[in-house]
C-alpha cells in the first residue's frame, strides 16, 4: 500500500509538472463558511408516535343504540355527542322516581299532621307513651323513605344523562365497534377508542452515555426536538418534555417523550420517525462540504485553491491538514488548518497532488450552511 500511495503521489508530481503549460485538471470548488452549528445525537434515534392521551369510551347503562353522531375517523371536541342510547326506559324510571317522592311526601305531610296531634293528647295525658311512641317512628320512617325516594330520582336523572355519551377530550375517533340497532351492555362493551393528537408524543431512546448531558442541558433551557420522516418537507417542531426514572437493562437506553403541537396533523399515532434532539450550538465554526475532506495515511487533508506565485492567472493546489468535528447532512465542521472564505475541490481530488494547476468547472458558492449536526 505504502509503494501504491508512493506511486500516485509521484504520477501526481508529474502530471504537475507536465500541466504547468496547460489548462490545469477540472474541478468543482466551494467557499468555507463560518456559520452557527446544533449539536446532535448521532446517529438520529428512531421514535415512536404516541397519542397525548387515549380514552376508551364504554356505556354507563344497558340499552339499544339510537342514533351515532359522528364518522369513523373525525376529529371531534370535547363534550360533543358521540351516541344516544335510546332513553324511553331511563325516562320511565325517572318518572317512576318522581311519582313515589311525591306520594311518600304526602304521607310524610300527613304522618307529621298525626304527630302533632299525638303531642298534644300525650302532653295532656290522654294517651299512652307506646302509642305517642308509635306515631314519632311512623313519621320518622317516612322521613327515611323521603331520602331514598330523593336518591332513586337522583339516580335516575343520571342515567337519563347516561343515554347521551359524549366525547371527554378532544380527539379523533377510531373504528365504530357498535353501530346503531346494537344492544349496548354496560360496562363491559367498547363502542369506540377516541385518540387526542393535538399535541402529540414522540417516545424515542437514546443510549445511557448521552443522559448526563442531557439533563444538564435541560436544567439551563428547553431542549427543542424534531421529527423527520420521508415527503416531509418541513419537520415538524417540539420540545423534550419526559426522561424516564430508569435505564432499560436490555437495550442500556433510556427512554425521552419529546411533545409536539401537531397542529396541521402532520404526526400519527403508531408512526415511526427519525427524532433530532439539540442538546447544543457551536458558534462561528468553518464548515465545508464533506467530500472535501480527504483521508491520508497519517491526517485528513482538503485540497485548497491558491494562486500559483509563477503565473497570477493560474491556480494549483495545496495539499492542507486539517482537524475536523462533527458531521450531519454532508456538512463537516473544520476545527484547525482551514479559514472561511478559503476555497476547497469538492470534487475531483483523485487527479490531484501539491502544486498541480487546476480549472475550476463552476462558479464559487459558499458552501451550504449546516443546519443540524450530531454530537461527538
């Protein structure tokens, strides 16, 4: 390997030399930008989409399903009506409830009518301490009956509200289990699942190693978290929002709960996504493209753009070491060797040595500002 890269070092010497007259060796070129850089966790953890909460809606009272006020699948608010259990039983019974409170209210009226008398005869010594006696626990019972009357219409007003089921969060529906005509048996039958979606969970892990950070991080601020996934052009935005009480022995992962508004609905629940959590920015930092960065056998090296001190309208190439960081999305942070405004090959380099002269194929643009980029 070592007489190979001897071998091609000397070709390349020699095609420097033999290009010296020449139009030099074509190649793409990029401008080495200063620019603000987040720090990620790399590689980007896979999360699972979880709805903000989840209600199972069930019957409270037995009967015949009605009417169902929404379709499969909309999204309805909280207390809106979902189903009508037909409520002509329920109606019955209230009704029941009603007709006995107010006969053994009369009674109750009349039994402490006879009390009354029975105090004055008893205070006159007219009748017996059994009979006076008597009365007082005739009136009292009465008084007992009143209470349970006044519970059982209680009782049955609820389950005449029981016969509308409403939504209790906002949310979208789920697949009808029951339809209209259907006998409802309370508690046990699941007539729908209602899932809230705005906002929104992403539950995603990520290794043990990374948890010190984190939580320092989020001590100081609010760690802001992404979720990417294919034909999506904007990622949606939210924020770490749960780091969970122990680390998975299986997997040596600790599990986050990143929040989202998911206003525009753009997450689903059971959806898999790439999640970018910031813990970090790197401020004024070079950046190049990645394929400018060449590996040699002792560094790693970009070829920079110069003017050739023999020929002011020419240009040749220095061969620079450089130490580098961290790298997302073809963007690599340069720590040492390299200044923004410096030109870079991108492309091309395998024709290259120290001093060849070069053409450059394209204009100079600056090269792409990082957006995001993973941690150490």
């Amino acid at each position: 390997m070592l007489a190979l890269g001897a071998a091609i070092l000397a070709s390349g010497c020699s095609r420097g030399k033999n290009n010296a007259g020449g139009a030099g060796v074509p190649v793409l070129v990029v401008l080495a930008v200063e620019t603000n850089v987040p720090v990620q966790i790399d590689p980007p953890p896979v999360g699972h989409v979880m709805p903000y909460s989840t209600v199972t809606v069930h019957s409270q009272i037995g009967g015949i399903i009605s009417e169902v006020h929404f379709k499969e699948g909309d999204e309805v608010k909280s207390n809106a009506l979902l189903f009508t259990i037909d409520p002509r039983p329920s109606q019955a019974a209230l009704d029941a409830a009603r007709a006995a409170l107010a006969r053994d209210q009369a009674q109750l009226e009349n039994a402490k009518i006879q009390f009354g008398r029975e105090q004055k005869l008893f205070d006159q010594k007219l009748v017996s301490q059994d009979e006076f006696d008597t009365s007082r626990a005739s009136m009292d019972a009465l008084v007992g009956t009143m209470a349970a009357d006044q519970a059982a219409v209680t009782n049955a007003m609820l389950n005449l509200e029981f016969t509308a089921i409403r939504s209790p969060i906002d949310g979208v529906v789920g697949a009808l289990q029951l339809y209209q005509g259907n006998v409802v048996k309370a508690p046990d039958d699941v007539l729908l699942t209602i899932n809230q979606i705005h906002p929104i969970y992403v539950a995603f892990g990520v290794p043990e190693q990374y948890l010190p950070e984190i939580k320092k991080q989020m001590r100081e601020k609010t760690l802001k978290a992404s979720a990417v996934f294919e034909n999506m052009d904007v990622p949606p935005q939210g924020e770490l929002t749960f780091i969970d009480n122990s680390i998975d022995p299986t997997t040596d992962k600790i599990q986050l709960k990143a929040t989202f508004p998911n206003e525009d609905g753009a997450l689903w629940p059971e959806q898999f996504v790439e999640v970018e959590l910031t813990l970090s920015e790197l401020t004024n930092v070079v950046v190049v493209p990645s394929q400018a960065v060449q590996t040699g056998q002792n560094n790693q090296f970009v070829y920079v753009v110069k003017p050739d001190p023999t020929n002011t309208t020419s240009q040749i190439i220095e061969n620079r070491p450089v130490t580098v960081g961290i790298t997302y999305q073809n963007e690599t942070v340069v720590k040492k060797g390299l200044q923004a405004g410096e030109t870079v090959v991108t492309d091309g380099q395998l024709r290259l040595a120290p001093g060849v002269k070069v053409s450059v194929k394209s204009s100079i643009q600056p090269a792409a500002t990082a957006s995001a980029t993973n941690a150490p």
